[in-house]
C-alpha cells in the first residue's frame, strides 16, 4: 500500500460562547483548522486535523501549519502509510521541528493502517481498556462567581474533573483574584471530583508563590503549567507545596526526559498536535508511564477528527495513569464530522468502527485549498 495523493482543507471552527479567555489577556474567538486527507494507491482514505490554538500559545500557527505541510506532503508521496517511524523519518529528514504540520499526516496515516487492520484505532495502540473516559471541563478565566457557576453547570451534567483557568494580570486583580477564582471554583465540591488550576505559562514563580500563600489551608488541586521556561519552573518547583502538571514546556521526547530527570512535574499534558501526532504521543506516553507520570490525553484544540484522535489514544492508555481526556468538540460552534462518541454522565468512549471512526463533512469542509500527488 501507498499513499498517492495528500490532500488539504481549511475550515474556521468558532469557539463556543463567543470568546475564550487564557492568562496574559490571551482571547480567542475562533481557530483556523487544517484538515488532511491521505488516499492510498488502493483506494482507502485517512483523515487527520491540525488545529494550533491561534497564534500564542505555542510556537505554531494555522498559516505555517499550511506552509510546512506544502513542503512534507510531498515528501511522503509513494510511502506506505503503515510504516509510522519510517514516515516520521522522512518528515524530520524534510522540515525541523513543525510537529504541529506533521500531525496531521501522521494522524491519517495510523487512520488508514487502523483500517486497513479492520480494527479501531485504539487496539493498534495497545489495545482498548474497557470503560468510560473521564472528560475534563474547562472553565475560562473569568470573575470567581461566574466561574463557580460554570463548576455547577458542568456538575450538573456529570462531570467530575474541571480545569480552571487562571493567570490574572496585576491590574485584574493578579494573584488575589486567581487566589480566589480556585476558591470560589472548589467551595461546592463534591466527593470524587479533582480540580486543576491550569495558568498555561502565565505565571512568574512570585505570582505563584504569592498565589498560594493566599490559600493558606491547602484546597486540593493540581497547578498546571505554571510558568514560561524551565527556569522559572524548576524554582517554583522547589518552594511549591502543590502538585504539578507541566503542559506547553513539554513537546519533544527530550522535553520529557529532561522533566523526569530534573523532577519537574507529577504529570504531563500530552496533546496530540503539540507532541507531534499519535507516533511520538505513544513513545511519551510509555516514557511517562514509566516515570509513574499522570496524564492527561488532550489536543490544542480542535474538531471531530482531532476529539476521535484523542480518544484512542486515551482508551488505551493505563487508566490509573490517565486524569482526563479532552472532549474538544465542547469547545466549538461547529460539526465537522460525524463521530459517535456521545458524553455521558461526564464519560465518553472511543469508538468501534475501524480506523479512528470519523465521517468528515465535505459539504462542511469543502474543496480541497491544496492537493499533491494524484488520486487513483
Ligand atoms: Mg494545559
């Protein structure tokens, strides 16, 4: 089998209630996803999705998502899409770095193999671990009140892990106020829920530490992503009595290592797009399981093809290792593929058909913006 043609789509997914806000004064109203589809010389078609979180948040963005994928689609030309290191080879042997880019081929290409295996995506990764996952909400930064509110809400629909978003600016309010969002967001908590406080890099050690002093009686939460560098990091580290999750500072298998090795972190964000696709999202995965890592299983942001993606990967990965597993499609105005994969009572499960078991839209999607190769 070979894959003989690459074929590109842009599409805007709005994000659900109008804007998300992220520490720095960091918004979004709408995020421009690239969606490939792989056809083999036999006929069988993949399909994977890179959807960046706009422009600042990590080092990649939708328009250079594109322009990397104008240089490695056609590298993979003539490959067998089953051969996922040897793909990766070639990816790396083209462009350095982009992981953003090469997930999105990476991610078809284990859609056709899962395919033409005749078997779920999930039992290509180890195999399926019975059971629901448990979904995370998110909760934007946002007044302590109103976030509580949204705690609530998410509650009251069944879910048990909420992350909240802090990382205030001096003039909102600073540590004080974020001190106060995590309050107000575990006043009414219930017994087997979990919390995470999720700063993605915004935070400077002193805000941090500050921060905590303010929570003098040690509410039980996990803090996510608390600075920019490995610096700061590693000095929070040493003063923070609070668990640690490191996210956006980890993408590579070196980025990982060098957290185990320095005792960085208790666990890791790993997100499909940021890692790079699912090939170097499972050789993290064994890594940090490994190092006795919690995980959460996520994706920058995206569609159906990014959610379905996630889901496999989380269905096979250890369960007392997993925290959470990311629904994306509630962070999104906007279907863009079928995916029977409904959350209920805070849980969802991959699905069975083979492959990743999605079924894109094209009258949503569109006509291909770029093609390479030629279809058969
Ligand atoms: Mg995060």
């Amino acid at each position: 089998m070979r894959i003989a043609a690459v074929d590109l789509f842009q599409v805007d997914l709005p994000v659900k209630g109008g804007v998300y806000r992220l520490s720095g004064g960091r918004e979004y109203t709408s995020y421009d996803a690239t969606i490939v589809r792989i056809t083999t010389d036999c006929g069988m078609q993949g399909w994977g999705e890179s959807t960046p979180f706009g422009a600042t948040y990590v080092a990649a963005h939708a328009g250079g998502t594109r322009a990397a994928l104008d240089l490695l689609a056609p590298a993979l030309i003539g490959m067998d899409p089953r051969h996922h290191d040897r793909i990766w080879d070639a990816m790396r042997a083209t462009l350095r770095g982009h992981r953003d880019a090469r997930t999105a081929l990476d991610v078809a290409c284990w859609d056709i193999a899962a395919q033409a295996a005749g078997l779920p995506l999930c039992d290509m990764l180890g195999g399926r671990i019975p059971g629901p996952l448990p979904v995370i909400s998110s909760i934007g930064g946002d007044t302590p009140e109103a976030m509580r509110a949204k705690v609530a809400a998410h509650r009251s629909e069944g879910f048990k892990g909420h992350s909240i978003k802090i990382g205030a600016q001096e003039v909102e309010g600073g540590p004080a106020l974020d001190a106060e969002r995590i309050r107000a967001c575990l006043a009414d908590r219930q017994p087997g829920e979990w919390y995470l406080a999720d700063a993605n890099n915004g935070l400077s050690p002193e805000h941090a530490l500050r921060m905590q002093a303010l929570l003098p009686d040690g509410p039980d939460f996990v803090l996510e992503a608390p600075c920019a560098t490995w610096r700061e990091t590693q000095s929070l580290r040493a003063r923070c009595s609070v668990p640690l999750l490191l996210d956006e500072l980890i993408q590579t298998e070196a980025d990982l290592i060098q957290a185990i090795v320095n005792d960085s972190c208790d666990g890791v964000g790993l997100k499909v797009s940021k890692q790079g696709g699912i090939t170097p999202m499972i050789r993290q995965r064994t890594i940090a399981a490994s190092a006795g890592m919690v995980m959460s299983i996520q994706d920058t942001v995206g569609s159906e093809i990014s959610c379905a993606t996630i889901l496999h990967i989380a269905q096979s990965t250890p369960r007392h290792l997993l925290r959470c597993a990311l629904d994306t499609r509630a962070m999104i105005d906007i279907t863009v593929a079928h995916l029977d994969a409904p959350v209920v009572n805070g849980g969802v499960e991959a699905p069975t058909l083979p492959g990743l078991g999605i079924t894109p839209d094209l009258s949503v999607l569109g006509s291909p913006i770029e093609s390479y190769g030629a279809r058969p």
